[in-house]
C-alpha cells in the first residue's frame, strides 16, 4: 500500500490513507487471484480471501500493519438486505443491530480472529475498510474487535448504510468515533437507509463529497444535504438515479484522487 505515504500508527485522519483505504475497498471486489498480486505491490506479504455465504473480505499483512477490507454488493442487491426480516434488529456488538448484517459478519468471524491472531505478532495497527454492505460489515467487524479488546487504528467507509439503533450508535461512537471516517457522495441513496424512522442510526465521523465533488466537514453543510436528501428503500432498485449512480465505488475513489481532496479538512 506504499508505507512511504500510508501513516500505520495515527489514528487521526490522513488523506493518503483515506485514498488507499478507498483502493482497497474498490480492490475487494476482485477475485482472490487478482487482489494478491496487487496487495503484494503495496508491500503486503501476507494475504488471505474469506468467502462465506455471500461474504467475502480480503486480509492483508506486513511488519507494520494489517488491513481488512469487505467486499460490498450492488445496489439492486442491497434491497434484498431491506427487508422486514432483515432489517430488524437483535443484541450485537455495542447493541441491537441490522440481523441480516450481523448474521453475514458471523459467517466468515471466526476465519478473520484466527488469521488476525497469527498475524499480528509485532502488535502491527489493524485497519479495516469497506464500500456498501461491506462498509456495513466492516463498521460491525469493528465494534466486535471492541468488545475483544483489540485496539483498531482507523475504520474508514464508503457508501455505507446505517447499521444499528441509538445505543448501538452511542457505544460504538463513544469508543471509535475519532477514528471512524464514513464518506458520503453526493446522493447515495444506500447511506440513507435503513431510515431514521426505523430506528437507525449513522456513526463516527461523516464527510461529504458535494455535486462538484469538493470535500465537506462542516456540520452546517451536512444538516443541508441531510434535508435535502430523502432516501428510501425502494429507491435501490433503481439503477438509473442519481442516488444509485453517486453509491459507485468507483466515483468515490475518483473524488479522493483530486488535487484540493488532498489536503486534510480536518487542519
């Protein structure tokens, strides 16, 4: 991942690393065979692919860290993750949280503590990414390691759906909220679901890509945009609008990449 730019230690936010965390959550929708070459050329001589019921995440490993990243899924698909069923919740890491998220982290859980635990022998950072439902994921993988006790360096997010309830939400902020980045662009429909009338709620700390594409952290800005945008289930099944169109993994890497999104918002 080109240890020379990506920061293993902070935990505060870093451009470069919100950059090549976002390559590696647009990577995990490779094939195993083609993410190991490319994580080796970011100087990872570890790697693992976990496929578990319609889970898959990729670990990768060097002396100074290890990165878990979470494949995500189309929109379309996602829906089917909106359902009555699914969508109610039940007890989890830091409270009640989406059923259907929490069973599919459960089916590749104990692959990821055993790779982890024979990994991390030189107390390297842990990070963990992921777009869509595996930024779902990996908001949950997080608050699991929590109540292990095993310290994680940064989780940062891309698309990402809401996860759990209220205290779900208080606890998981109260001990990963500085260190927990959740992109928004523009639009997507997918950040705005399950709904606030449900009982759902967003954590850590969100920034904004806008229509141009320009980073935004102001608070004033972000009640705006959450006023604006009213983003409904139904909506994710339809491939054409602006919202589903704004969810690509692809379109959040490509505002990262910009010359003015590299200079950190947060200075």
């Amino acid at each position: 991942m080109g240890q020379d730019i990506f920061d293993p230690r902070t935990t505060q936010y870093r451009p470069q690393n919100a950059l090549m965390l976002a390559k590696a959550a647009l990577l995990a929708y490779q094939s195993p065979e083609s993410i190991k070459p490319e994580v080796e050329k970011w100087g990872y001589a570890q790697f693992a692919f976990i496929d578990r019921k319609d889970t898959q995440v990729f670990l990768a490993g060097n002396s100074e860290m290890i990165l878990v990243a979470f494949r995500g899924t189309e929109p379309q698909t996602l829906q089917d993750w909106m359902t009555d069923a699914q969508i109610k919740r039940k007890p989890g890491p830091c409270g009640k949280v989406h059923r259907g998220f929490l069973q599919a982290l459960q089916a590749v859980w104990p692959e990821i503590q055993k790779i982890i635990n024979k990994w991390q022998t030189q107390a390297q950072s842990l990070w963990v990414t992921g777009h869509s439902l595996g930024a779902a994921l990996a908001t949950l993988a997080v608050a699991t390691f929590g109540e292990e006790a095993k310290p994680v360096h940064g989780l940062y997010t891309f698309g990402q759906p809401r996860v759990g309830g209220k205290t779900f939400a208080r606890n998981f902020d109260l001990d990963f909220q500085s260190r927990t980045f959740r992109f928004v662009n523009n639009n997507d429909v997918v950040t705005r679901v399950p709904t606030r009338a449900m009982g759902y709620r967003h954590v850590g700390q969100v920034l904004v890509f806008d229509a141009s594409g320009n980073l935004q952290t102001d608070l004033h800005f972000w009640n705006t945009f959450v006023n604006r945008v009213r983003g409904r289930i139904e909506d994710l099944g339809k491939p054409g609008t602006d919202g589903i169109k704004d969810h690509s993994m692809a379109r959040y890497l490509k505002n990262l990449e910009r010359k003015d999104n590299q200079k950190n918002p947060y200075l």
